[in-house]
C-alpha cells in the first residue's frame, strides 16, 4: 500500500457527484436517486493517493471528503460551467454524477398553481457535459472516467458511451446501485478489456477503481494499457 501512497502527488483531479435538479418552478424540480456515494468515494480515495482534488456536487446530505475542494451545484448547466473551469488544468476527469437528462423548456417564476385535468410540460435535454471537455481540451491531455447505469443491456449501451463520450474507462453498473452502499459493477475501457468486480463497499470499490487507473503506463498521459502475459489489464 506505501507503494500507492501518493501516486497522484502533483496531480489534479476533477470528479462529479451526485444528482443534479432541473426546476419546473421556484419549489419543484425534476432529479434521480443517486446519494453521490460513489462519486464522493472516488475523490476521497484521490486525495488520500496525494492528488489536489475538485469535487463538484450537486445535491446530497454527504459531507465533503478531507482535502477536497467543493464546488456545490444544482442544475446540469451548472455543473457543465464548473467541470469547465477546472479541466483544462485536470489530468484526470472522473464523471460519476448522475446528471439529469432533461431539462424542463420553461421554469414559472412562481409556484404552478393545481389545475382541473392533465398539464403538460416540454423537456428538452441538457448540456452533455463530456461533449463539453471534448470540445475544450485535448484527450490526448488526461484521462477520462465515466459512469454509465443502465437498466437493461447494460454493456452494450456502457460500450456505446464509452466509445461516444470518448472516455478511456467506463463504470458500468445496474439500478440495484443507485443510492445503495454497495456496488456491482463492471468496468470497460477502451482496449476493448473487461473487469466484473462483486458488489463490494464503495469506499472499497473506489480503492479498487483508482488502482485501474494508476496501472496504465506512462501515467497520466497513457494512451495504450500495460497488459499482462494473459491479456487481462485488469490486476488489483
């Protein structure tokens, strides 16, 4: 473990957390169930490896990891402004923010009062966050992290965003996840390798998940995986 310590030592990382609220009027908003736990772990387990964390949340009831700086936001627009300001200056981008999709097309400046009958509401989608940074910094610049949950076919979905967003290492898991204190997962990267990891704490799984990522050579500026005599990147 002394080997580890503080691989990141000199390093910046920018992890997102949590969910984020798109209003429909000054009280109600549409959001998900994610706790952040996962995204919160990770930078906790950064800034223990010696990196200068920046942790940018949206709402939870956690409190920040020691030695990380937050930035609290609400809304995608929001968090896409602060991930912005920082990923320039990141080696490493982990997305572990379940960021609302859509957005509602207008936000009443009051209270919606109950109406008789069905009320209809136009969404339309929010900033991509990732679309963002690969349009405002190099990839060949740092490495980048994704979350993917899905319901159902999970990795072929996870391997189209890993392959769309442009990530080198995607974490894909299930709804049994979200909000749990435990997580199954299975992480993809862009070699075309495969790890399943059993569900485990996310403390622990965030242990594991950064041991990924420092194994790949040349850190942080690896575009090819150290790959072992069976082919298996994957050796935590």
């Amino acid at each position: 473990m002394a080997r580890r310590a503080k691989r990141l030592r000199g390093q910046m990382v920018v992890v997102t957390a949590g969910p984020t609220r798109e209003y429909l009027d000054p009280i109600r908003f549409l959001t998900n169930a994610s706790s952040g736990q996962m995204g919160y772990a990770m930078a906790a387990e950064a800034a223990r490896l010696g990196a200068q964390v920046v942790l940018v949340s949206g709402p939870t009831a956690l409190a920040p990891p020691r030695g990380v700086r937050l930035e609290q936001v609400e809304t995608a627009q929001e968090m896409r402004a602060a991930v912005l300001r920082s990923a320039r200056q990141a080696q490493i981008i982990v997305g572990a923010a379940a960021v609302t999709d859509f957005s509602p097309g207008h936000r009443a400046r009051t209270k919606l009062k109950r109406l008789a009958g069905p009320r209809s509401v136009t969404l339309l989608p929010t900033p991509d966050i990732w679309e963002s940074i690969a349009r405002s910094t190099p990839q060949c610049s740092q490495l980048r992290i994704g979350f993917a949950l899905e319901m159902d076919h999970l990795l072929p979905r996870a391997q189209a965003k890993l392959r769309a967003k442009q990530l080198d290492l995607i974490v894909a898991n299930g709804l049994e996840t979200l909000g749990n204190e435990r997580a199954r997962v299975i992480l993809l990267d862009r070699w075309g390798h495969r790890r399943s990891f059993p569900p485990l704490a996310k403390p622990l799984l965030a242990r594991r998940l950064w041991g990924q990522i420092l194994s790949l050579t040349k850190y942080p500026h690896a575009r090819h995986p150290r790959v072992s005599g069976n082919d298996d990147l994957f050796f935590i």
